[in-house]
C-alpha cells in the first residue's frame, strides 16, 4: 500500500512556499506573480503531483498492481462490481507531463466480460474513458486550488 498520509500536507506547503517566494519575486517589477504556473508544477515525485494523487484517489476503488510516481504510471488489477459481477476492469492511469493540464493525462481501461466459464474481452465505451479523465483532472484542480488558497 502507498503511504500518503503525510505527503498531501508537505505538497500543500511546497506549494504555497512556492507561491509566496513567486509573488515577492515580482514585487517592486514589472513582471506578473508566476503563482499559477509555480503551483501548477509541484512535482517533487516525478510527475504533476495534483494528478498523480487525483489519479490515485480516483482508482482507489480497485486493487493496484504498479503505481510509479516517477514514471506516472499507475495500474490496478481486475476489478469486479460486487453489483455485477459477471463484468470486470481494468485500468492504466499515465501522467505524461509535470504541468496540470488535460492532455498530460491519459486513461486506458480494459473490460472483460464472463462467459462459459471464463473471461471474454469485451469493448469499453470511450464515454467512460473520458468520465475517468474528467474525474481525475476535477480532482487535481481541487487539490491545486485548495493547497494555493490554503
């Protein structure tokens, strides 16, 4: 199991250090505060830390197989609906990018459906592809908002 009871606290911090220092920087320029875009990028696992845990809670309902944060790359095993069972999946969740932004997340899932006595790979509407990625990028820019507000 992943430990990250700690870690939403220090990536929360992490970011509003980094929005503090991006605001003072600016003070006495011209320059606009790079708040936005310093909080975006909080990576100190690898990847957009935000989607990475948005990703993580999202799947969190079927066991993992691999979760990298450093490649970004997490996996579950088959996962069953106790409220129908005779229908399983199967999800890969890639963070592709260190920003928080739509295309550095892409969700590939796997259905099998039973049949005789076994499992019989079965197609998987786009929609529920897309619903997972708008999930887990609603979540993320919670998460964001949240740890930049305080």
């Amino acid at each position: 199991m992943i430990a990250t009871h700690s870690m939403p606290r220090r990536i929360a911090q992490a970011a509003l250090v980094a929005a503090s220092l991006a605001s003072l920087a600016a003070c006495g320029g011209r320059d606009r505060p790079q708040a936005d875009l310093a909080a975006s990028q909080v990576t100190t696992i690898g990847v957009n830390s935000y989607l990475w845990r948005a990703a993580l809670e999202t799947v969190s309902f079927a066991p993992l197989l691999q979760a990298d944060s450093a490649g970004g790359v997490i996996v579950t095993d088959w996962y069953a609906n106790p409220t129908n069972p005779g229908e399983r999946v199967k999800l890969t969740v890639s963070i592709l990018d260190q920003d928080l932004r739509a295309d550095a997340l892409r969700v590939a899932a796997s259905r099998q459906v039973a049949q005789g006595g076994g499992w019989v790979d079965a197609p998987v509407q786009a929609a529920t592809v897309q619903k997972l990625e708008d999930i887990i990028l609603t979540k993320a820019r919670d998460l964001r908002r949240q740890a930049v507000s305080g």
